[in-house]
C-alpha cells in the first residue's frame, strides 16, 4: 500500500480535516504531517505542535504523526520533508505546498474535504473572535480537548 503524507496545520482540527484524513486512511498507509510545527500562540498559528498532536492522536490514534516546521527556504522544506518522512505522495489543500512538490516530481492529491466553504481553521478562528458559535464545525475528538486547552481563551490572547 503506498504512504501518504497528509499536511495540514489543523488551527484546529475540524470537521472537513476529519473527513478528509478518513477518506485517505481508507486509501492509504497515511501520515499526518503537523505544519508549522515551529508557530505557536501567534494570529494564524495559535496552537502548539505539541498540542496538536494531542488532538490528531485523540481523533486518529492509529495515523503517524510528524511534525513539520517551517523554514526561510522552500528547498530546505523540501529537503526536510524528504530527508525526515518516508512517503510515496502528499495528501494538500494548500496551492504553495501542491507548487513546491512539483518542482520535484514529488506526486500530489487533493484532500476530501467536507464543504470547505464552511468548514476552515480560519473561519473558526474569526467566529470566536466575533463571539460566534463555532463547536458545531469540530468534532466532538477535537472539541474536548480544545476545550482543556481553553482555546477560545487562546483566540483572544493573540
């Protein structure tokens, strides 16, 4: 079976990157791949790697996890990816991570995402800024322990 390695930042882990990583675990041998693995309690980052991974191993113990840092250069990136993970493809939504694999031939596939329109990292992030309900749009593996962390007092600190 080939190995994929799914990359996501998951600010938080929501519903459509539920969908999605079961979608590719019933395909392949998957990774998950936690990027920006480096950022923390920043705008667009808020949560720790280590605090993802909490939430990724509750929702899919049986998935690798790897933690995936950013860098200044686009080929140390890639170097690192190819260095530090094994996979055969990269499982992304993002247009610059999709770019930079094919510079290397390295084979690509668009997430299953479940309405992205509607469910995003982002738009949770911006309802909990605007005092909106947001737990609906994350599952119940994810919500529980956002909630230990006190996400919505995260939000509001950075």
């Amino acid at each position: 079976m080939k190995r994929a390695l799914f990359i996501g930042r998951f600010q938080p882990l929501h519903k459509g990157h539920k969908h999605a990583i079961e979608k590719a675990d019933n395909s392949y041998d998957l990774v998950i791949g936690i990027g920006s693995a480096n950022q923390g309690r920043t705008e667009h980052n808020p949560l720790h790697a280590q605090e993802r991974e909490r939430i990724i191993s509750n929702c899919f113990p049986q998935c690798m996890l790897r933690q995936i840092p950013d860098f200044d250069d686009d080929d140390t990136w890639l170097d690192y990816l190819q260095n530090n993970i094994e996979f055969d493809l990269v499982i992304s939504g993002n247009d610059w991570v999709t770019g930079l694999c094919a510079q290397r031939n390295i084979p690509t596939e668009a997430p299953a995402f479940l309405e992205p329109d509607e469910y995003s990292g982002t738009r949770i992030r911006k309802r909990i800024r605007n005092d909106k309900t947001w737990r609906s749009h994350v599952p119940p593996c994810s919500k529980d322990i956002l909630d230990t962390f006190n996400f919505e007092q995260i939000i509001d600190q950075v």
